[in-house]
C-alpha cells in the first residue's frame, strides 16, 4: 500500500518525468547517505536542500541539525511545495527551526537562488540526468557558487541509469545523456570526495559527494 506522499510524487512523474526524475522518495538509507557530511560537522551549518521533494531527505535533515544551525528548502512544484509546507516543516524540530526563522521554504527553482558563498552544505535531489545539458550545467553553476570554499555538494544518481539511456535510449535521449554524463563524468574525476552505494532504494543509487575548487563546470 503506498501512501499519499508516495502517490503525489509518482502523480508528478507521470505529469512531468524530466523535472521529478524518480518515480518514488528516496529511502531513508539513501537520505542518510546523502547527509553523512552534515552529520560529521561540528560549527553552525547552513544548509540548502534543492529538489527537495516531499521531504524524504529533508526529515533525515532535520534530525541531523543543532540548535543554531540553518537550512533552506528548495522545490519547484507547488504540488510538492505545499507537501512539505503542511508536512515535514510542519513536524517535530523542524517546526520549531522554521518558528525561529532558521529554516525557510524557497517555492522557485534553484536557478532563481542568489546566493554567495553562503551554504556548507548543498544537498541534491535533482535529477540530472534527466536535464538538458544547458540546464545541469547552469545548476551546478549556481550550486557551485552558493557553497563556501570548502563547502560539501552532495547529490544522488541512480546506478547503471546514465549506462542504460545512453545505450539503450531514443537517439535523442541519448545524445542528452551522453552530454550530461560527460559534464559530471569530469565533476566527479576532478572534485568528488566520497561515494556510497545505496542498494535498498528504488532504484539503487550512488550518494556522491563533492568539494568544487573554483573552477566553473
Ligand atoms: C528525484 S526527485 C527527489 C525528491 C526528494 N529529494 C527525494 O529524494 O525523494 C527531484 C525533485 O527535484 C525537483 N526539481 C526539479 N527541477 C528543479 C529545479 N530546477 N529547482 C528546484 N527543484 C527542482 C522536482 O520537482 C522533484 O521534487
């Protein structure tokens, strides 16, 4: 039996496959993946979540942050939006975070953000692999310059999907993938700091995680 969150998301999919790219939440194994920097780091962290879903990453989040520490929350579907708004930022410490201005709900695309070197943590949900290449890049480019130097880019793709399109695809198809798989082929050669596989998710996926050095991708 899947439950509403779980119904939404997949309604999205099925509406818009390119910009949801997954056909359910991410697993709570993934999420905890995903937040592994998070959960090591001392200071106040201030922390964007982007592609944030229905909140399955968001949760795991908001256990992981202390008392001073800040997160904001990025979604472009109001449908998902309005999930998070009346759910997860609604409950338990999270709530309390968001009554204490420290955590925010930002209802725009990634790409609207205007942020300088502000975040320690960025932590993806976006699924790009199913963007075009222009578009990754642009992201990845605002991502970049929203983290701090030493700043932790954190995202997930699923295994053997980038192989699979750009094989087995339409010509078009592959054609994008190859040109996106390329770009983070050299994000991941050149700044990748970590990897987990995540098997119990659906798909499996690998939580990769990224320290950039200037460059623009
Ligand atoms: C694969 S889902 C991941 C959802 C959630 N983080 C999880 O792991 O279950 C990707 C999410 O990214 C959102 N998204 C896609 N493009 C976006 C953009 N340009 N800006 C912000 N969110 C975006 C989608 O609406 C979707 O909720």
């Amino acid at each position: 039996m899947i439950n509403r969150n779980a119904r939404t998301f997949l309604k999205t999919y099925v509406r818009s496959p390119s910009i949801t790219g997954a056909i359910a939440p991410s697993s709570r194994g993934l999420a905890r993946a995903l937040t592994a920097p998070l959960r090591e780091y001392r200071t106040p962290a201030r922390v964007l979540e982007v592609g944030a879903g229905t909140g399955a990453v968001t949760r795991v989040i908001g256990e992981c942050l202390g008392s001073e520490d800040r997160l904001d929350v990025c979604e472009i579907q109001t449908e998902l939006a309005d999930i998070l708004d009346a759910g997860v930022l609604a409950e338990g410490a999270l709530a309390g975070a968001r009554d204490d201005g420290r955590v925010r709900l930002i209802r725009s695309p990634v790409q609207d953000i205007e942020a300088d070197n502000t975040y320690d943590f960025v932590i993806s949900g976006l699924p790009f692999t199913a963007f075009q290449l222009e578009d990754a890049r642009e992201i990845l480019n605002v991502i970049r310059a929203s983290l701090k130097p030493e700043g932790v880019f954190s995202y997930f793709e699923y295994i053997a999907l980038r192989y699979f399109s750009r094989t087995f695809g339409f010509k078009a198809t592959r054609q994008r993938v190859k040109a996106v798989s390329s770009l983070m082929d050299e994000l991941i050669l050149t700044h990748q700091i970590g990897r987990q596989a995540v098997l119990f998710n659906i798909p499996p996926a690998y939580a990769r995680h990224l320290v950039f050095s200037g460059s623009e991708c």
